[in-house]
C-alpha cells in the first residue's frame, strides 16, 4: 500500500490501523484474562505460584503473544481488521513497555 492510500485510509477511519486506544487495550487484556480463568491454555511461562488471570494476560500482552483479533466498528457500519501484533508492539513502544 503506497503512503497516499494510506494517508486516505487513516483519514477514512479516523485511527491508524497499526494502533490500538486505551479502551481496546483494556479490553483485549480484559477478555483474554476471562478466557485464561475459563481454562484457556497460557501462551507463556509463568512462576508456578501466578494464578491471577489478570497478570498472566498482562504477561502475554507484553510478549506479544495475545491470540486474538480485533475488528474495529466504523460510523458507516463497516468493521475494520486489526493487526493486533503490530498494534501491540506500536503500544509498546509508545508506552516504553508498560501497559498503563
């Protein structure tokens, strides 16, 4: 994609699409502790004593290792595709490493 249809892109949407808000960020960490406390399998290492959810989808947020996607409602009743690795990483990097 040349950076004019990209420029266009953002501009149709209102958010660039390689990052995330606040609110998605909560949510994404949110869901994916629900799924770990329903028994989802935990993508990294944990200390054997970490059983908070909450920590552990934290941890998998900081590793890039959340598996999920994410599809961004728009005022013209379309959804748009997130990249959620690079999201994450973009939100990372802004935030030098920490969630909050």
């Amino acid at each position: 994609m040349d950076k004019i249809s990209k420029d266009l892109d953002e501009k149709k949407s209102g958010w660039p699409k390689d990052r995330l808000t606040r609110f998605e960020v909560a949510r994404v960490i949110g869901a994916r502790a629900l799924q770990i406390s329903l028994g989802a399998p935990i993508l990294i290492k944990t200390e054997k004593n970490d059983f908070d959810p909450i920590n552990i989808a934290e941890s998998e947020f900081k590793e890039i290792k959340i598996p999920m996607t994410i599809k961004r409602p728009m005022p013209d009743n379309s959804t748009e595709t997130i990249d959620i690795k690079k999201s994450i990483k973009n939100w990372l990097e802004e935030k030098n490493g920490e969630i909050c």
